[in-house]
C-alpha cells in the first residue's frame, strides 16, 4: 500500500519534472538541455524574493514562474533560434548554458541546505494508514491539473492548436501559416515554466540544491527516453512505470540505487526498444 | 532453382500498408524490371530485401536461404546489392575515395571485388579503373573532386560503382536514370547490358520505360503496394490495371 | 577623385600544389611546409625544459596535454565518427580507477600500468558503449551524459574502491623529467596516430559513416563493428589520461568523473577548431592556461568555459585554427577599383 501510495506521488513527481522537456521537444524538435538549470533558477529566484524582497509565497511563486519562462524565451531568441536544426549544436549549447546557470548559483555562494521554500499547507493525512503530507497531495493534484490544462490548451485554444500542428507535421503546419518561430518561442516559455511550477511544487518537501539542476536534467532526459522523446502520452507512461520502480527501489534496497536503477532502465529501454514506448522517430529515421 | 523467391512479402507502416503480399522469383542471369507510379512501394520492396527495413510478413529465400531479418552488411556479403534512390554519397571525400569504402569491406576483400583486384594491389588504383569504367573521365579532374560538389549524372554513376566495386551476384538499382539527361541515360544502357553479360542477376527499378524495355525482358508491375501483373514488357503494357493505375484513371 | 579599395585575397600557389601532390622547389616552401608542424612539436618538446624553472607551470603543460588528449578524443568521435559524446570523464574515471587497481594491487610501476590501465579501459569502456552504438544524434549525447554519473552512483551504492574516499597512496613518477616528457611525447604520437588513421581506409570508413551510414551497410561493413573501433580508439586516450592522472595525483576517485573532464574538451574542440584534431589541442593550449588564471574563482571556471562554448557556437565560430590556417595560406592586399 506504501508502494502504491509512494508510488504515484513519484510518478507525478517524474512527470512534472520531465513534461515541459517533453512539450517543447515533441513541439519544436529543440532539445532543452538548460532544462535542469531553470528548475534551480525558478527555486532559488522564489528563494530570493521571499526572503529578500519579503514577498508572501503566491506572488513570489508566480514572479519566479515568470522568470522562468522569460529565460525560456531567453535561450530561444538569442540562442536556439540562431543554430536551429543543426541539432548537436542545440544540444551542446543548451547544456553549457544550463550548466552556466548553476554554477553561478553555486558561485554566488548558494550552497548548502539552507535554502527552502514553504510547503503550501503543513500537516499530514493517513491514506490507508500510510501518512502523506499534503504537500506530496498537492504534487499529485497539481501534477493532474497541469496535465488537464496542457491538454485543453492544446486542444481548444488557437495557438494551442497550433503547438499541436507544428509536432505532428512540421511542413505542413508552416504552409498552413503558423509560425515556427513564434511557437517554439512560446513552447520555450511555456516548457521552462512548467519546469519552474515543478520547481515550486519540490523543492519544498527537501531543500534548494544546486545539484537538483542536473538530477531533474537527468530524471526529466530519462523519463522521456523511455517514454520516446517528444511523445506525451509515453511520457506519462514511463513516469509511472520509473516512478514505482524508484520507490521499489529505495523501499527494498537503498536510496543510493535509486539513479542507478534509472539510469539502468534508460540502457534496457534503449537496447531493447530505442524509440521508448511510444517514440515514432526511429521508424521515420528509417527512411532510406 | 531461382536466384531469388520473394514468397507473401508484407510490410506496414503503423496503419499504412506499403506492400502487401507480393510474390516474385527471378532465375540467375535474368533482368527484371520493376514499375509501379511513385508510392506504389518499390523503394520499400528494395529496403526489405536487402534488410535496410524489417518486413512484417513473408519470406525472402536468396539461394536457398531465407534472407528475411539478417543484418543488411550480412546481406551485401551474400552478394545482394543495392543503389539508393536518393544519393548521398560521402560528400567529404573525393570522388574516388568514395569507393575505397566498399572495397575496404568483408565482400570486396573475399571475392577480390571488382575483376579480383581487391585482394591485392592498391586500392585507390582499383577505385580510379572501377570509376572509368562507368564513365568517368579518367585524364580529369572529375574522379578527384569532392563528391558533394559532383552534378546528379555523376553521382547516379558513383553509386553504380560503389555497387560494383562489391562484386555482387544480385544488383538492384533503384532508379538510376531519373533525373539523367537522354544522352547520359543512352550512356548507361549498354553498361547494364554489359554487367548481366558477364553474369550479373538485375532488378531494375524505373520510371523510363522505353530504356528499361531494352534490357529487361520481364517487367513486374506493383501498385499500392500489390503486385498487379507480371510478365514481358509487352504483356504488362498492354494490362488494363497497369495503364488504370498510371493513368490514375 | 576618390579611389575605392577592397581586400582582396589570394590563396598562396603553394597551397594549391601542396594538396596531396607535393612538388617543392626551394627550402623556403619546404619551410612553408614544416613550419606550423615544427612550431607545435619543437614547442610542445621544448617546454618541459623551459618551464623547469616554474614548476607550477609545469603543471599546467600537463593539465593542458590531459585536455589535450580529452579534446582529440571528443573531436575525433565528433567531427570524424559523428558520435557527440557528453561524458568524456566516463573515460578518464575508468582510466584512473583502472591505473589505480593495477598500480595497488599487481604493483605494476606507472610507466607499465598507465598503457595497461588505457588499454582495458578501452576495451572496458567499449563493452558497457556497445549497447548504444545503433542510437545516433541526441539518443547517442544523452546516453554519454548519463554514463559518468552511473559510474559515480555505483561506486558510491556499493562502496568500491574505497567509495568516496577513492584509492590513495598509488605511486607516483618520481623523476620530473620522466612524467613530463612521457606525457608530452604520448600526446604528439597519439596526435600524429590518429591524423594519419583519418586518411588510412579505415579512417575513410569511419568518415563515411558519418557521412552516411547507409551507404556504408550497403557496402556490405557492419558499422557497429567499425563504431566500436572509433569508440575504442577515442577512449584509449581518455583512459590513458584518467590513468596518467591518477599516478600524478597519486589518487583517484569520484571526481575523476566530474564534469570538467567532460566539458572543457568541448569548449576546447568548439574554440580551436574541429574536425582536424589539431584545433582541439589548440584550443587545450589556449584554455587550460585561462583556466588556471580563473581557478581562484571556484565554480566561475565552468561558467566561463561554458559561456565561452556557447558563445563560439552561437556566431557559429569556425574555430580558431581554421581561421588561423586560411589567414597562413592566403595573401592579403589591397587593391584600387
Ligand atoms: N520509413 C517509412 N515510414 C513510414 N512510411 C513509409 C516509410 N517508407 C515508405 N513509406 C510509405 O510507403 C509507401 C511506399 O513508398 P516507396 O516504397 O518509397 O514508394 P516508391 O519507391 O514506389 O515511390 C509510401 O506511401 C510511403 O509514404
Ligand atoms: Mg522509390
């Protein structure tokens, strides 16, 4: 029951942190690499105004979120947009710039354990007898929320629409008239300030490290390859199936197991089925 | 016993089907022609029997052995080779150098490649003798250029010779005269011609019929990926289902 | 009246006659020749000697051949093989580990367990990439990404060699003289090696996969069996850095797998120039010295270097010895329109 319950709150814990590498991806085909880097960034600014400019959580959260996406759109304009497609370069680029980001952070001297954000509501409920605090609910709660809301905006809204024509086929949407740039644009944003909101939503329940910057990088780059990198459902999926096999994990043998545990699925996965679940790229790649 | 058996040859897409069920052998020394309008699943026949792409269903019997799921080097080695529709040569290097690849292979070295040089000898002097003969200019300075800077009639050829320098039992060419000029096509007939006479199986795959009517003697017509006639260039121009899908009446 | 001017630029004739065919007349274009050559190994085997008298800098001539090693291996796996791999420390992690085992446990003297150590790193090293040669592109980046931190988390999951701590008291070289010019010669001859491999048939290969694997299959050569040669080869020198490492800091340990040895290789091949091995350790020479001027500074080492890669990548620098080699081969003058 501890699994069960452990379980899905990590799983929502993966998928936060992996879908906004996710949807930029499966939109815009750019691999964030400065994903990780903008999970610290969004922590420590909510960090900064809280205990600095003495803002009271909400404001300071959705400050930071803005932030974050602004950094998002940030790396897109002055960056991806310059070296698009060639796509090495994106790669290597957004991982210098991430690892840019948190070492700054480190250097400017934010060691330590110090630094924590607040969790939303104290206080412990018993599910089956198991205590779950409420933050881990909230996780849970804001882990479906998002996912809803991803789904509707793209299903209803025009520029989510758009986002959706562009990850199915790229050519064909720009015929169509939408605008790559201004999409990949808007995924950027939207991606890094899902990162930020999954920055909020953890960072609470331990403290704000910058070593998390390459953990979440890490956690998110194997959540999607296991799932196909670009597929949202396969996202979900391999959340779950990684989230409890982290918390089997740690349960049976040892938190130091945990990443290598993850990083041994990412290897099985990709002999075993290199596209991931639902990844269509292999077969296309195929092409000759 | 035929070279090459094809039996019930299935292969999807995720829901499309690009080739369903098709059946065909061809006897050693033969050439045979493959037609179809584009998308009609040639290029996907070709993947599959050299291994480039896994089929779904069906058998691939080459002399004997049932070919279907090998590793496509494996393939080459048996002596199956193929040209590609869309040319990519090896842009970095020049044109010569090309070919050292495939004469730097487990094949070229076994059967000695082309005319038995590969074993032994220099292979850049076996890359350059393969490159004249399928027209390049030896004196010039064609053979030295750098492959990504050489026009398509070049390339077409590059791509003939990298199949030859293989020394193969079975070649399949997809398309190798679209996209060539009257008098570059009219240069590359007699080079087919010459290669089945010493022996050389041919699949040849072609959307200019009147040249691939003067080599191949028997022609199979697909589309949609269904193999609807088969039989001498005559016959299979003269078949309702052939002109219909064509015609796209 | 105003007379216009423009530059105009000629390509030496030299240059032309010098590709591939060599056909020289006097010493002055035989000098023309030799000359950027003789400057980089004369430098490079003359350094140790001048440095003699600044052993701290001496240091740093070794910092920059391990860079250098690190760089040539990440250039050759990039521009010749098109395999971007993101953790070059994986190698230099095993190499150490490896030079360490041998060195404490066979006693095998540095000059004996560095070659070995680089040897079954390679081949160890190979073995755990093998599974992951078929990915290409982003697939191949990120698997390389993950493999130093697995390394690390292993270590630390099941306490081996010494866990954290790592191995210490492995030997050391003892003679100065030997340490550096064992290294500084091994770098020349694996720089030399592996330029002459990349115009050897199986150098040609290995491009042409890059180039097009397809038409490789086609041509009848199992790629991953040539990938996993490039592999080996790359990581010989990754290990033999690692290795070397270790008997220099008579220790090795968990930070052998850092992210320093994975990304100043990059910054390096990025700024010097890929694609010819020597602009990687062009870009070794030029960074790891900045490197030392920044090491007061801690983690703004990183930030610097990975600014600068970015930077380089976005006004997509060709790198400095492909300019430097342009500026070598070609006349500047001006002339009236
Ligand atoms: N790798 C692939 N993935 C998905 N569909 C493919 C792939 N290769 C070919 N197809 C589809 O299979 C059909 C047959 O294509 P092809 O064999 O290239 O035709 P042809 O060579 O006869 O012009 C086409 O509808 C094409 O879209
Ligand atoms: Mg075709």
């Amino acid at each position: 029951m501890e699994i069960l319950i452990y379980g899905i709150v990590n799983s929502f814990k993966l998928i936060l942190i992996a879908f906004g590498f996710t949807l930029v991806y499966g939109t815009s085909r750019l691999p964030n690499f400065a994903h990780g880097a903008i999970f610290v960034f969004t922590g420590f600014v909510a960090w900064i105004m809280m205990h600095k400019l003495n803002l009271p959580f909400l404001p300071a959260a959705l400050l930071s979120l803005a932030c974050a996406a602004l950094v998002g759109v940030v790396i897109y304009q002055f960056i991806l947009k310059r070296i698009r497609g060639m796509n090495m370069n994106e790669i290597i680029a957004t991982y210098a710039i991430g690892v840019a980001l948190i070492e700054t952070f480190r250097w400017l001297g934010f060691k330590g354990t110090t630094f924590t954000l607040p969790v939303v509501k104290e206080g412990v409920v018993f599910i089956a007898d198991v205590p779950v605090d409420y933050q881990r609910l909230m996780v849970v709660a804001v882990g479906l929320v998002m996912l809803a809301a991803v789904w509707a905006f793209t299903k209803f809204t025009r520029t989510g629409r758009a986002l959706r024509g562009i990850a199915q086929d790229e050519r064909a949407a720009m015929m169509l008239g939408i605008d790559s740039d201004m999409t990949a644009t808007l995924a950027m944003a939207l991606g890094s300030a899902l990162s930020g909101l999954a920055a909020l939503m953890l960072f609470p329940l331990g403290s704000i490290v910058v070593e998390a910057g390459y953990n979440t990088l890490i956690f998110a780059l194997a959540v999607c390859m296991v799932g196909g990198i670009g597929s949202w459902s396969g996202t979900v999926l391999a959340a779950f199936v990684l989230g409890f096999l982290q918390v089997v994990t740690v349960t049976y043998l040892a938190t130091h197991f945990q990443m290598v545990v993850t990083l041994a699925a990412i290897i099985a996965t990709l002999i075993l089925k290199p596209s991931g679940f639902f990844g269509k790229h292999k077969e296309l790649e195929e092409r000759v | 016993m035929a070279m090459l058996t094809v039996n019930r040859l299935t292969k999807k897409f995720g829901g499309i089907t690009a080739l369903d069920g098709i059946d065909f052998s061809i006897e050693k020394g033969e050439v045979m022609g493959v037609i179809g309008p584009n998308g009609s699943g040639k290029t996907t026949l070709i993947n599959c029997i050299t291994g480039f792409i896994k089929a779904t269903a069906g058998d691939i019997i080459f002399n004997g052995r049932n070919i279907r799921g090998m590793k496509p080097h494996k393939i080459v080695n048996l002596g199956i080779c193929r040209t590609f529709q869309i040319m990519r040569p090896y842009s970095s290097l020049p044109a010569y150098k090309n070919l050292i690849i495939p004469l730097y292979g487990p094949r070229a070295r076994k059967t000695g490649g082309w005319r038995g040089g590969g074993r032994h000898g220099d292979r850049n002097i076996i890359a350059l003798d393969l490159l004249e003969e399928v027209g390049f200019e030896r004196e010039s300075k064609v053979p030295y250029k750098l492959a990504g800077t050489l026009p398509t009639g070049y390339l077409k050829r590059l791509e003939l010779a990298r199949c030859l320098a293989l020394n193969p039992d079975l070649l399949i060419c997809d398309e190798v005269f679209s996209g060539l000029s009257m008098s570059e096509i009219a240069s590359m007939v007699p080079l087919i011609e010459k290669l089945n006479k010493s022996g050389v199986t041919i699949i040849m795959i072609e959307h200019r019929l009147k040249e691939l009517f003067r080599v191949a003697r028997r022609v199979m017509a697909i589309s949609y990926g269904e193999k609807i006639v088969e039989g001498s260039p005559e016959e299979v121009m003269a078949n309702e289902k052939v002109k219909e899908a064509y015609l796209g009446a | 009246m105003q007379t216009e001017k423009r530059k105009e630029r000629i390509d030496r004739g030299i240059k032309i006659r010098s590709d591939g065919i060599y056909a020289l007349s006097s010493w002055r274009e035989i000098t023309y020749l030799i000359a950027p050559r003789f400057l980089l190994i004369g430098g490079l085997l003359a350094a140790p000697l001048l440095l003699h008298f600044f052993p701290y800098w001496q240091k740093v001539l070794l910092i920059i051949c391990i860079y250098a090693l690190l760089s040539m291996a990440f250039d050759f796996l990039a521009n010749y093989v098109g395999l971007v791999c993101l953790g070059g420390s994986f190698f230099v992690g095993v190499g150490g580990y490896g030079a360490a085992l041998l060195n404490k446990y066979l006693l095998l003297s540095p000059l004996i367990s560095i070659p070995l150590a680089a040897l079954f790193g390679a081949a160890f090293c190979t073995l755990l990439l093998l599974p992951c040669l078929p990915l290409r592109g982003v697939y191949f980046a990120i698997i390389t990404l993950m493999y130093p931190l697995m390394m690390t988390r292993i270590i630390e999951a099941f306490e081996l060699f010494g866990g954290t701590n790592g191995m210490m008291d492995i030997q050391g070289f003892g003679n100065p003289w030997i340490e550096q010019y064992f290294l500084v010669v091994a770098t020349l001859v694996f720089l030399f090696a592996l330029r002459r491999l990349s115009v050897e048939d199986l150098g040609l290969v290995i491009r042409g996969i890059k180039d097009n694997d397809q038409s490789v299959r086609a041509s009848g050569i199992n790629i991953t069996f040539i990938k996993a040669q490039a592999i080996f080869y790359a990581s010989f020198l990754g290990c033999f850095a690692g290795a070397y490492l270790a008997h220099v800091y008579m220790w090795a340990g968990l930070s052998m797998f850092a992210l320093d040895f994975s990304i100043i290789p990059i910054a390096a091949t990025v700024v010097g120039g890929g694609g010819s091995l020597l602009g990687a350790v062009l870009g070794a020479i030029l960074l790891v010295p900045l490197s030392e001027v920044l090491r007061a500074f801690g983690p703004l080492r990183i930030v610097v270097y990975s600014l600068i890669l970015t930077v380089v990548i976005v006004i997509k620098g060709e790198g400095l010895l492909n300019y430097l080699s342009r500026k070598y081969h070609q006349f500047e003058r001006w002339v009236e329109i």
